[in-house]
C-alpha cells in the first residue's frame, strides 16, 4: 500500500467521521430549539386509580406494564432473608414471630 493509498483512506475516513460530528451536533441543536411537542392538541390520557390494591402499574411513554400481585404475596427476597435469619435465631423462636 502505498502512502497515497493511506492519505485517500484517512481523507475519507475524516469526511465520514466529520459528517456524522455534524449531523449530531445538527440533530442536537434541532431538537433543544423545537423543544418537545406538549403544547400539540392530541388525545389526553386519562390516569387511572387501580381498582385493586395489590395493582402496580409502570407506565412509560413507550409502554404500559401492569403487575398483579397474589392476596397473600411474599417477596423472594423477603423469603431468602426470613430463611437465613432463622439459622442466626435462638431456638424455640421460629413462631414468635407470627
């Protein structure tokens, strides 16, 4: 390869380099000067409360994620550090704490 080989290629490499700079830099300025689009009459969404306690709903604006939790539900993590503390317990105490 020779060295005008080598300055061809490092001159199309900085015009790609420089182009993608320029159209973020651009994308950047155009979107800050815009600003988001809130004012625009649209549909509104309507909050909704849960109808059941053991409801937890996450919502983002590209999804919705509702989760349902069983009436009597203990977490995992809850169970593990119940199941290790009771070697760390007195004996005799396994229901005291019910």
């Amino acid at each position: 390869m020779s060295f005008k080989d080598v300055a061809k290629w490092n001159v199309r490499a900085s015009a790609l380099y420089a182009a993608g700079v320029w159209t973020m830099i651009c994308t950047y300025g155009y979107i800050t000067y815009k600003g988001p689009r809130q004012d625009e009459p649209g549909k509104k969404e309507e909050v909704q409360v849960p109808e059941n306690t053991n409801q937890v709903i996450y919502e983002t604006p590209h999804s919705k994620t509702i989760i349902i939790y069983k009436k009597d539900f203990v977490p995992y993590t809850t169970r593990i550090y119940n199941f290790i503390k009771s070697f760390s317990s007195e004996p005799g105490s396994g229901d005291a704490n019910k």
